[in-house]
C-alpha cells in the first residue's frame, strides 16, 4: 500500500462514481464529495449493483465487496475532504468550476495532500495555475467505466514535482491501475486519437454514409475494437463530447475536432445516450435496441 491512505474524489457523477469503486475496493478509505445528495445516492447504488455482480462472478469475495462498501464516506461538505492525502477531481469539464473547487479544497486540505484531475481535454498546467499549490498537482485521467479500464494517464503540469508524480504513480498502482505518462497536452494519448475520430463517426451518420449499427459493426470486425465509436458516444453521453470538442477545438484549431451539428440537435433532442435512455440507439435498462 502506498503511504496514501485515504482518496477523496471531489464530483461523483460518470467518472467519479467509477474512480470511487476503484478506490474502494483498492483499500483505500474513500470520501466521495458531491454537492448533489441525489449523485450520492446513485453512485452509492451503482457502487453495491457493481460489487454485487463482481461477487456473482468470482471476482471478489462477499467479505471483500462488504469490506469496499465500509470504506466509502459520502459527503455533500467539501469540509470532509480534510482527511484525504490525495483527490481527484470529476466534476464538470469547466475551468472556472475546476479552479473554484481546487481553491475551496488547498483551504480545507493540509499541505501534503496531492491534488489530481481527472480532465480529458483542459490543461493540468492552468487548472493546477488555480489550486494554491501547483507543485502538488498532477493530471490522472481514467477511462470510462473507469472500474473496469486499468489505463491511467498521467500528466505532469509544467510546475508538478517529480516527487508528487512519483507519489502519485505509486498510488495509481496501488489502486490496480496501469498508469502512462503524457505530457500536458490536448486531449493526452487517448482522446488526441478519440475525439475527432468519434467526429469522424458522427459526421458519417449526418452525412447518411451508414447506419449507426453498421458503422460500428464495421469497425469492431474490421479493426477488432470492442465497441464502436457511436456505441462508446452513447456511453460517453453526447453532452460530454460536445464539452470535449469545444475544450480541444478550441487549444488546437484542429477542424476534426469541432462538435458536428448533429451533437447540438441531439442534446437539445434529450438524446444524451445511455443516460437518457437515446442516443444513437435506444436503451430498456442496461439492454440496447440497435438501429
Ligand atoms: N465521461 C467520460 O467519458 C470521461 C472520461 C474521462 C474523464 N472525464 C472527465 O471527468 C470529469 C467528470 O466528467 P463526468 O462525465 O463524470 O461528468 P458528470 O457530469 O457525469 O459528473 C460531474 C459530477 O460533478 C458534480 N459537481 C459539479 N460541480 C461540483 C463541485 N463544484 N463540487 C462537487 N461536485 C460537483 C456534479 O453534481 C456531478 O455529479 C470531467 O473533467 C471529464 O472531462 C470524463
């Protein structure tokens, strides 16, 4: 175990929820921070649906999955994140809202803790500009569902000790991930690949090119992908790929990976993805209905 003890994950909605089963069942006591009660509460369900099928299939043990569920603190007050040696933020993809949190928590945390964001597309650099203590700021980007992906990448900020990176590293084994280093750069490894190449897919459906199903299908048998890119927007959920399109495209000027119109109409539509039931498929439960 590494010398950090307790994880704070600060927004506990897609990502957070998914790092907070990491951390739990790594060990780790974990203080999940939201100012939502309502996200609390599903990440809490989805949390005990997760071990519980993780117990059906062997993976863990009924004592290991209780044990998990006991180390968990969940927390509407961004007080309690005092206790954590290392947080990571998941809260919206928003500088202001990133730099606004990362303010509140260099009071409440004491000097040693380790602060980390989760972000895919800002800038470790001008987010950890906003904390208080940029040398103790490292980028730890998961993947989604982060309890079940082991990439992390990790990105020092032009400012970021070796010694926190070298802290952090270790944590991220610890949890059973398989950190990477990047550098501070738009969209790391994956989503410099991912975004306009999801944009890719989007804009083949605008222009009629396939259907959803068959652009995917395509993909998974020609390039042994496990999902397709239209599959993984619906699990993504459209509204956070606009907000990554709009974060890359608007660092890197790249035409690639500008928001295709349909994105907006889809958003505006409520078609979210598997959150809100549509997106390029619809969705009954955890089933999917292909077009
Ligand atoms: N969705 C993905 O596929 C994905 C993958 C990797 C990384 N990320 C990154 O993870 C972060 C979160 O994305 P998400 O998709 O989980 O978002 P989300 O909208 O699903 O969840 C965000 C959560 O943060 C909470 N929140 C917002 N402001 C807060 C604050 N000031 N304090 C505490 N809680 C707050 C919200 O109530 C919500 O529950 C973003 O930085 C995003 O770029 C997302």
């Amino acid at each position: 175990m590494s010398e950090i003890k307790t994880i704070g994950i600060a927004g506990c909605g897609t990502m957070g929820a998914g790092i907070a089963i990491v951390a739990a069942r790594a060990g780790f006591r974990t203080v999940v921070y939201d100012t939502r009660q309502d996200a609390l509460d599903r990440a809490l369900k989805q949390t005990k649906d997760f071990l519980a099928k993780s117990v059906q299939r062997g993976k863990l043990t009924e004592e290991q999955a209780a044990a998990s569920v006991n180390n968990f603190v969940l927390t509407t007050s961004l007080s309690d994140m005092g206790s954590c040696d290392l947080v990571i933020d998941a809260v919206f993809e928003d500088l202001r809202v990133k730099h606004d949190l990362f303010g509140k928590l260099n009071e409440v945390c004491p000097p040693h803790t380790i602060f980390a964001s989760n972000t895919s597309t800002l800038s470790i650099t001008e987010i950890a500009a906003g904390s208080g203590r940029d040398d103790r700021f490292v980028g730890m980007h998961f993947c989604l569902p982060a309890q079940l992906m082991k990439l992390v990448e990790m990105s020092p900020g032009l400012n970021t000790s070796e010694e926190t990176l070298a802290k952090a590293w270790t944590a991220c084994e610890a949890l059973g991930q398989k950190p990477v280093k990047t550098k501070d750069n738009p969209g790391f490894i994956l989503n410099y690949f991912l975004v306009p190449f999801n944009n890719d897919a989007i804009r083949m459906v605008e222009a009629g090119v396939a259907e959803p199903a068959d652009i995917d299908r395509a993909i998974k048998e020609g390039l042994g992908y496990p999902m397709g890119p239209l599959e993984l927007l619906d699990l993504v959920g459209l509204d956070t790929q606009l907000l990554l399109c709009e974060a890359m495209y608007g660092i890197t000027n790249e035409p690639r990976t500008a928001c295709p119109p349909l994105v907006k109409r889809m958003i505006a539509a409520g078609h979210l993805g598997r959150k809100s039931g549509r997106g390029f498929y619809t969705y009954q439960g955890n089933a999917m209905f292909g077009s």
